[in-house]
C-alpha cells in the first residue's frame, strides 16, 4: 500500500537561478560547507521547485536539513551529507532524491545534478545572505484526527483516464483527500485490501490494463486512519465501478517473510510518526518509512512480487524504515510497469537480487511454499461511472 507525498514532475532543464552562480574567476579560497543554500530544479511548467538547504557540521561529520518552500513542506532531515574535495553529496531517502555538485573557486556556489529514480536535472545553489535569503514559509498545521469510530467514504470523486503518453503513477493521502495516478482497477484492489494480483480471480483484461486518475474529497473531517483510508478507497470501487465479489479459500504459492539470523537491520520509526506508512519505488530501490511488516509484505505483493507475501516476522506493530538497494530483473521491472530491468550502474558497484539484498541489508527473509490464502473471486464489475 501507499501514502506517500510526491514530488512535481522535472523536466532536464537549466534552472532559473544558475544566472546567480556564475562568478567571475579568481585565487583559490578555503571552501567553507556550513550555511544556507538555495536553488531550483526547473519544471515542466517552466516554473522552478525551489530549494532551501541548511547544513552545518556535526563532530567529524555534516548534517543537513531541506525544504521545498514552493509546497510548504516541514523540514525534511537529510540522510547523508557528503563532503569530500569540494564535492558534496546529499541523499535524501524518505523522498528518493540525491544530489551531487562540485562548489566554485569562490565557496559561493554548487553546481550539481539532482537524481530522482532515473529522472536527472541540473541544480545550483547559492550560498544565501541576509539580504537574499527566501523566506521559509511555516507548514499548514496538523491535521485532527478522525474520529476513530466513524466510517467515512468520499463525499466527490473524479475518475477519468490517464491521459495519453503519461506515465505518472500515485496512491497519495494528502491531508484527508485521496489522489491517485495512472491506477487500473487491480492495482486500486491489490492496494486497498492488501492482495497480490494472484489473489483475484475474474477480472476483464480492462480493468488490468485501463489507467485511471482520482482525485477524492471526504465526507467526514478530520485524517483518517490508515484503516478508514483503505475502507473509503474500497467503497469507491463497489460504487464507481460496481464492484462485488465473494472470498475463498485456496492453496498456492506464497511468500513468508521472517527474520533472519542476525537480527532486523531496519531503523525504528519515532513513536508519534502516526500510522501512515511511506514507501517509494525507483527502479532498483525500496524507500520504506514508518511502515509495519504486515504493510511492507504488502508492497512486496502488490507491487513487486509475483505471489502473496505473509508477514511471519513477529514483529507485529512496531514501524520501520529504510532504503534498500538491489538489482532488478526483467519480471520486477514489468510489474512496475518498466519493459525491462535496468542495467547495472556503471561503477560496477553492482546491489544483490532483492532476496539477498532483503537478508543483508535489511535483516528480512523471504522463503517460498504451498500455503492456504484468501481469493477475491469478482463476480460483476464494470468501467467507472462518468463524473
């Protein structure tokens, strides 16, 4: 399942601040990393998603911390902080970005290049004074809580194809509304109710292969839970496109998932991160944030793997995080919707197939067998209703 924020569309080209670092040549000065930094990766739109990136140093090492002011967003803490020969490096993993950029002769710029999964785009920074620095606008506060004994469904909601030639693809909670990108009908199943795609049975070709954009308001104020986030999304599929069916029982190849000799290798998540997890995909990486394993085996099953996940970890409803790196292959790729696995990088710096890269970088286990598991067998469905 997903609920992440997601970021404006990029597009490769110059942005509107590297006119601010060009400076004229001169000696060699110290370069000094600690400060506030600006800049703005150009968008499709031609309007820039700036940047505000605070760094100081911590002991031996950097730490940083990052905003988008554009869309407000709460001070975002960077992963890694790199700082080597003039070279600094970024890697912010709860959003799936890195940065890498050389600084000038005269400490007063980085040119760089912001990487997102496979999308690339040139970013400057400036080094910002009193005089020139943006003003960081304060988020929108926290949302209330819903009421826990409500059963909320969405009071409007707009379904419409995916327009041609897009590729965006989302499944976002943002502030109670639902938005959703280039989601079939199996994908908003195997989401909602936490299935693999083996796990539905009678589904037409269209509703496996037809995309759609949502964008749903609430009846009922307030941030739902993660469980009246999925009632809701499950509501909107029996009203919209007619959905009903019946459950069964039957036997097939699935997935455990368990701990592995060593213990769990993923970092807990603070105790009022709430319970919404966060998980992005680029290819050949798993960004995971403040998701259980019952909720991790089912990003596994929707939208990686083949066969259902079953969450035998015993780690009930602790939360975690983490990146995982691993090289894809062709069957994973096409689940996500590429047409081939991507190549290794060019370092050589070659990850693990992912079972491997699950046991050594995140301490998990996956092992395959014959177990009993619930169908969803359709009995009617048809195309979304029209707005």
């Amino acid at each position: 399942m997903f609920a992440f924020v997601t970021l404006p569309a990029v597009a490769a080209q110059a942005p509107a601040v590297a006119a601010q670092a060009a400076v004229a040549a001169q000696a060699p000065v110290a370069l000094n990393l600690a400060g506030t930094w600006q800049g703005g990766v150009r968008q499709a739109d031609g309007r820039d998603n700036r940047w505000v990136v605070k760094i100081e140093k911590a002991g031996t090492d950097w730490k940083g911390t990052l905003w988008f002011i554009d869309q407000k967003s709460p001070a975002i803490p960077i992963d890694k902080v790199g700082w080597s020969g003039g070279t600094l490096s970024l890697d912010i993993e709860r959003v799936g970005i890195t940065y890498e950029g050389k600084m000038s002769p005269d400490g007063d710029s980085i040119g760089g290049t912001r990487t997102s999964g496979d999308n690339k785009a040139p970013l400057v920074f400036v080094r910002a004074t009193a005089e020139t620095a943006w003003e960081i606008p304060a988020p929108p506060p926290p949302q209330a809580k819903m009421d826990p004994n409500a059963d909320p469904s969405f009071e409007v909601a707009t379904i419409k194809p995916q327009a041609p030639g897009e590729r965006n693809f989302a499944f976002l909670l943002n502030r109670g509304n639902f938005i959703g990108r280039g989601l079939t009908l199996e994908k908003l199943m195997t989401i909602s109710l936490s299935l693999n795609a083996a796990q539905i049975v009678g589904l037409p070709d269209w509703a496996r292969e037809d995309k759609y954009d949502i964008d749903a308001k609430p009846e009922t104020p307030g941030a739902p839970s993660l469980k009246q986030f999925m009632s809701e999304v499950a509501k909107l599929t029996a009203e919209r496109y007619g959905l009903k069916y019946h459950v069964e029982s039957r036997v097939m190849t699935a997935f455990s998932l368990s701990v592995a000799k060593g213990g769990i290798k993923m970092k807990p998540a603070p105790a009022d991160a709430g319970d919404i997890p966060g998980f992005g995909l680029p290819p050949g990486q798993l960004r995971i944030n403040n998701a259980t394993m019952k909720e991790f085996c089912g990003l596994l099953q929707s939208d990686i793997l083949d066969h259902p996940v079953v969450d035998q970890t015993g780690l009930g409803a602790v939360r975690y995080g983490g990146t995982l790196k691993y090289q894809m292959d062709d069957n994973q790729a096409i689940k996500m919707g590429l047409q081939k696995a991507p190549p290794p990088p060019e370092s050589g710096d070659v990850p693990p197939p992912l079972l491997p890269a699950l046991v050594e970088q995140f301490g998990l286990k996956l092992e395959s067998g014959k177990v009993p598991v619930n169908v969803i067998v359709v009995d009617s469905v048809s195309r979304p209703t029209p707005n």
